[in-house]
C-alpha cells in the first residue's frame, strides 16, 4: 500500500514534462475546479462548485490521474492534492471500483498528513474521507468496520444534515434487531426524513421498524388531482405522490409480514384509491404520454400488490395461494421477496418446498440495491473543503453577529449564551401558529456552514426566550446562482453563495424527546467554532 502512496505522490510532485494549455481543463472535469494557479492551496474558484451534483464525466478518472501528475500542481499545493484524490475516489466508488478507490483515500490521507491538526480541514474534508473509506468497506461487506467510521463521522458533524444522511445509510445495513432506526439524529435536522427512515427500513427488511415508525410517518398524498403531464416531468406533486404511495406498500407489506394481514389489505386499498383519484386525466395532446405514465404507475402497483397478497396469504396459512401468486408473475427482486420466499418455505410441508423458486437470486438483487443506495450517497460525502480562510470571509460580511457573540461570551465567561439581536444576514420572524422562522443568507463557500449558523441562531433564540428545548417544524436550503444569458440562452451559470430557513417550535423536551433539540447543546457544539476564530483572526 506504501509503495501506491509514494507513486501518486512523486507522480504529482515530480513530473517533469511542460504543462500544456489543454491540461488545465483536467482539473475543472476531475473536481470542478479551475487549475491551482499559484495559490497557496491551489483551491481557485467560485463558491461552491457542481461536482457533488454532476454525473459522473466521461474521462474523469483519467483527467483525474493527469491533473494530479501536471507540473501545474504544484508541490506546496497539499489541499487541491488531496480534493483531486478525493474526486477520483468519489469517482472510483460511484462506479463500484472500491479497491482503486481505497487506494485513493489512502494517498489523500498520506498527502494531508499536514493539515492532521486543522480542525477546519478535519471537520470538512476529513470528516469527507472518513464517510468515503466507510462506504467503500461498507460496498465491500464490511459492515462492522463501515458502521465504525460512519459513527465517527457522524459525532464530528453532528449537525451537518448531509454527513449525518449518508451515516445513517450506512448505518443501516449493521443494525441490531430492535434498535433504534439510525436516521433518528437525521430526523431532528429534517423532519422529511421520516419518510426516508421508513424506505430505508423497508430496503434492509427491518419490518418490524416499518410498522413501528408509521404512526409518526403518515403518508403526504397531494390534495388535488395531478396535471397531465406531472408524472411524465417529475413535477413536485408526482413526486409527492409516488412517496406517498411507496410509504403505504412498504406499510401493507410489512403489516402482512409482522401478523397484521387486515392492516396490510386496508393499507394496500387505500394506496389504489388515492392513485385513481389522483392520477392525472389525459390532455388532448399528450393523451399517449399520460397514459405511458399512468400505466407504468399501476403496473407498478399491480405487481407490488402481488407480492402483498401473496404475504398475506402465508400469514394466513394459505400456502397454496401463496405459491399460485409466484407462479402467475415474476416478484419484485428485492428485500421484501426474499422475506416472502423464505417465510413461504418455512410454512409448506417438506415435500412442497421445492415448489418455491430459488432464493439466491433475489438476495444477490437485494445486495445490489443495497450497494445501489450506497452509490447514490457518495455525492453527499464530499463536503466543501472549509478552511479558516473561509471563515475570516464570513466574519469579514457578517461582522455584527460574531461581534455579539464575543461580547455576550466575554461578559458571561462561559459559552456563547447571551442572545443575538437581529444583524445583516439573519432574519427572525414570529408566526401566528407559534413557530418562529429563522432565516440565513450567506455568501460561505460552504452550504453546510450556513445550514449550521441558521441552527446555532435557532438556538441563541430559544435561549433568549428561556425555551429549554426547540424541534424543526419545516426546512428549507436553497443555493444561489448567478445566471448569465445571451441572446436568451443560458452560457454560464455560477454558485454564489447559500440560504437556509428553518421553522422552530419551542417545545418542553420530554413531550417531542425524539425530535428536540437542546439550545445550549447546539450553542456548545457549534459556537466555539465561530467564536475562537474571530477572536484569533
């Protein structure tokens, strides 16, 4: 493993043939980035960048290798070293190369061997690597070693909402029968998480936790009848739909595995209600494309259905009607056949088992799935490297709200407890419900630290109120952009920064335990951060 290490290093470090012009376009396709120039850290450009968000490019792995032997990085240049090893990891993982990508990890740890005692740097791209090397153990069957990084991960951030998600993911494969679902920390940042919590459940074939979680997870049906082409555009309202739906079979499956076959047939009736009822009508003109949709999503549900019955049926001892169900149609090859198969072979007779078709398949299909989900979570491990620099720039656009922070620290001598007055950036605003919306707008590189200091503001808020405890009613993060057009099209298109807004509600802790959120804790956790930064700037 030393000998990958030192060859990635002398290859970046030592190359000796001239840069060529064609090669800064490398580093812009390996990690979104312009070339290093000169810079200290060589991590030229805009804020933010769109690699997290983007396919994987065609050639990005060798742009990759080429980016990191150019002569235009330069030795001194540690951080953009070790953000081009981690977008060809990212890369490697993605495409399920998990031994190149470990290799990877590997010389970017090696490389970062300087930055080990900068938190800023341990807190973003560490905490990035570590989330990295547990998927790829996770990938390769290593649950128990995967679930110990994820762990740590997770304690370092644990109010970043992307580290704690694809924790939780991980997580969720090395689970105790029993326990709590992993996704409960997630829960408390994002209250839409209950729906992700409860999928995941159903993909590890925790049903037991399904059934359990669904009384706090009802299913959000849209209120009106979707528009034609909504399922065919992916439009807000079919997506809200198909969630729906997918937390109500997931429900009526696990109902019919756990001993509830009623609850499982009124879950499974009211799924095909609801989509009949909302559905969209064909328009005129695009009667032919409504229809492809519509008939994907009842078949769909149609073969979901099969599956149900035919749990149900063994629940119910009729063990023959179970085995007439797998006859007429193939299953879904997923976690949930596989309960199925292996709890209709364990009700026949034994000289009726052989009539049920062969697991292995559905449980290798399962597996995939599983490494399918973990795939999807790489893009939210590469956290935006953040840096002190970084830092000084928000306090220099935000000087009013560190500044209180220092004063009511420095009058009370303890931790940053004394109340923030509304300053530039921030917005507070009382509701009629009696929530409290907090909003935050920042020009950070980092989307992660503006979800976190609208947070660390919730919390000086429920502090100056005496509130011991808040929950997050509604969240909502957006990233800016600044667009340029000519001649009405778009030619270019650039991060600018990042808002985030969150409803609190002020709660006694012991009435919401799995969702509240302790002020000082969150103070604690986070403000020291903001506070000895600005203080040693």
């Amino acid at each position: 493993m030393r000998s990958v290490i030192n060859a990635v290093l002398v290859a970046g470090a030592l190359a000796a043939t001239p840069a060529r012009a064609d090669e800064k376009r490398d580093f812009d396709v390996c990690d979104g980035l312009p070339h290093p120039g000169k810079q200290v850290d060589g991590m030229r450009g805009q804020v933010g960048n769109d690699l997290r968000f983007a396919p994987i490019a065609e050639g990005q792995l060798s742009a990759c290798t080429r980016a990191l032997a150019s002569p235009r990085l330069l030795p001194t240049q540690t951080l953009r070293r070790v953000h081009l090893l981690r977008a060809r990891a990212a890369t490697n993982l993605r495409e399920g190369n998990t031994t190149a990508a470990l290799a990877d990890l590997d010389a970017a740890q090696e490389s970062a061997r300087s930055l080990a005692n900068d938190r800023f740097y341990q807190r973003s791209m560490g905490v990035s690597l570590t989330l990295l090397r547990a998927l790829a153990r996770a990938m390769n069957d290593d649950a128990t070693g995967a679930a110990t990084l994820a762990r740590e991960a997770m304690g370092a951030r644990a109010y970043a909402l992307d580290v704690q998600r694809v924790g939780a993911a991980i997580l969720q494969f090395d689970r105790k029968p029993g326990t709590d679902s992993p996704y409960a920390a997630l829960v408390r940042l994002d209250p839409t998480a209950g729906t992700l919590a409860l999928l995941r459940e159903s993909e590890a074939g925790n049903y037991a936790a399904v059934v359990k979680m669904r009384a706090s997870v009802p299913p959000d049906w849209p209120a009106a009848r979707l528009a034609p082409f909504a399922l065919a555009i992916n439009a807000p309202e079919a997506a809200q739909l198909l969630g729906a739906m997918l937390v109500s079979l997931d429900t009526a499956y696990a109902r019919a595995a756990t001993g509830d076959p009623a609850g499982a047939r009124r879950d499974l009736a009211e799924v095909r209600e609801r989509v009949a009822a909302l559905q969209p009508q064909p328009a005129t003109e695009g009667a032919l494309h409504v229809a492809d949709s519509t008939g994907a999503l009842t078949g769909f549900i149609d073969t979901r259905a099969r599956q149900i019955d035919a749990r149900i049926a063994v629940a119910e001892g009729r063990t023959d009607a179970a085995v007439a169900a797998l006859v007429a149609a193939p299953m879904p090859r997923n976690a949930a056949t596989v309960e199925l198969l292996t709890a209709l072979k364990a009700a026949l007779p034994a000289d009726k088992v052989a009539l049920v078709p062969d697991i292995a398949p559905f449980t290798a299909a399962a597996a995939d799935t599983r490494k399918a989900t973990l795939k999807r979570t790489v893009a939210d491990a590469l956290i935006i490297p953040e840096t002190p620099r970084a830092v000084i720039d928000y306090n220099r656009a935000r000087p009013n709200i560190l500044g209180a922070m220092v004063g009511a620290a420095l009058s009370m001598g303890t931790s940053l407890l004394g109340g923030v007055g509304r300053t530039d950036g921030f917005r507070s605003t009382d509701n009629p419900d009696g929530t409290v919306s907090v909003e935050f707008l920042g020009n950070t590189p980092s989307a992660t630290l503006v979800q976190e200091m609208t947070l660390l503001r919730a919390a000086e808020l429920a502090r100056a109120a005496s509130k011991p405890a808040f929950t997050i009613a509604k969240r909502q993060d957006f990233a800016r952009r600044l667009t340029q057009m000519q001649y009405g099209r778009e030619i270019s298109s650039t991060p600018t920064g990042y808002k985030t807004i969150l409803t609190i509600r002020y709660v006694d802790p012991a009435t919401d335990p799995a969702r509240a959120l302790d002020p000082v804790r969150v103070i604690d956790a986070l403000g020291p951060l903001y506070y000895e930064e600005k203080k040693t700037a």
